[in-house]
C-alpha cells in the first residue's frame, strides 16, 4: 500500500491509500477518486516528502500526540465492523453481484467485496453506484 498527497482542482488538499501508482492511475481515470471536501473527481498528485526510515533510534509519540491517529484507525475499524454486520461479502464476485443488483436480476441488498481496476472502470461506464472503502486490518485492534 502506498499513501498519495492529493489535491482536487478546487485546491482542496488529502490523502488516500493505494496498493499501488497503477491504482491510483486506473480509478482516477475511471473518476473513482474524488475529494473529501467537495466531492469533485479532478484529482491529481500533490508534491510530498518521502518518508525515509533510518537505522537512529526514533523517539517514541507520547499518547496525546498519537491521538488523532489511534481515533482515524478507530473510526475505520468501526466501519468495517459495520459494513461487515451489515452486508454480504461476495468476495471477488463483487462486480458480477454489483451487475445483477443494479438490473434487477436479484433482490437488492448491501454486498462488499474486491473488484479488480477493469471491473471498476466498467462499473463506473455502466453508472453502477458503488464506493470504495478504506478497509483497515483487524490486527492490534
């Protein structure tokens, strides 16, 4: 996974996980990318620093410090906590579920799962509704 500085066109600044620069290229591209702020789709890369590990000893985050972090994961885990009570985990089916709900083929339900960057470009010309989600791991929590 990699972390992006993004900024819409509207000059609203973010960031956003992916697993990778192709990701991040073929959902911007199918407008799956928009701004928190304003919700608009013209999204591209801002400048960012690097982020470089060193072999120093790094001083520990006091608790207060790490708060806003430790609130965000919170937030996430909550979520999917809530999405995974709430709805059907058809795993890599995702696209094929997402089809035969959006043309009445079966009942309308909620449905999560994994659908690979062609799918989600072909959701997206289809005007089928969906969302990513930032799914956070359950580890440490």
């Amino acid at each position: 996974m990699i972390r992006f500085a993004l900024r819409c066109v509207c000059g609203h600044r973010f960031d956003s996980w992916f697993r990778d620069n192709r990701g991040f290229e073929d959902l911007s591209a199918a407008g799956c990318v928009s701004c928190p702020a304003c919700g608009g789709s013209e999204v591209v890369k801002a400048p960012m620093a690097p982020h470089v590990t060193t072999s120093r000893a790094v001083t520990p985050i006091s608790s207060d410090e790490a708060t806003p972090q430790s609130r965000l994961r919170e937030v996430l885990l909550t979520l999917r906590h809530t999405v995974e009570a709430n709805c059907e985990n058809v795993g890599s089916a995702f696209a094929e579920e997402a089809r035969k709900i959006h043309y009445g083929e079966t009942p309308a339900r909620g449905i999560y799962g994994e659908a690979s960057s062609d799918d989600v470009k072909s959701l997206v010309e289809e005007d089928i509704l969906f969302s990513p989600l930032p799914w956070v791991s359950r580890e440490d929590s």
